[in-house]
C-alpha cells in the first residue's frame, strides 16, 4: 500500500515537498508506519530526532490516529510534531 505522508514542523525537513510517499504492507497500523517513517527520516534527515517522531501524532483527515489503528485505506496521513506556546 502507498502511503502519502504529509509532514509539518520541524518534520518538514526531512523532506523539501513536505511530504513522503512510503509503501507500508495492506492494513498496516499507525505503529508500524511510525516506525518506517523512524527509518526513512534516520537514512534521509539524520538531524532530525527520532524522539521527534515518537512523540508526534499521526492523523487522517478527521481525527488523530493512535499506535493501534491501521493506516486508512486512502493512504493519506499528517504528522503533527508536538508544539508548545499560546
């Protein structure tokens, strides 16, 4: 399955579309994509922190998607490093 992985924050450099397209198995859940998008960002954007990653939240169009979820159908995810301020 192809994933389009949209990326914002400090995750944007990891890739200068702002975007990754991954191919992850069918009915992968969040857990196993986060942990390819761990490796694409360690081979392609090492100063990137992989805490960064771990820490973020992967949602689909409509609600934020936990560890234990599959990735939906349409392939299209964001991920939402966490932010501070007010």
């Amino acid at each position: 399955m192809k994933v389009r992985v949209t990326l914002f924050g400090a995750l944007r450099e990891a890739d200068p579309h702002g975007f990754v397209e991954m191919d992850v198995p069918d009915h992968c859940t969040v857990a196993t994509l986060r942990e390819a998008l761990q490796t694409h960002v360690r081979n392609h954007a090492p100063s990137i922190s992989e805490n960064l990653i771990k820490r973020s939240a992967f949602a689909s169009e409509d609600e934020i998607l936990h560890n234990h979820r599959h990735v939906p159908e349409h392939g299209q995810i964001a991920v939402l490093p966490p932010v501070s301020g007010g």
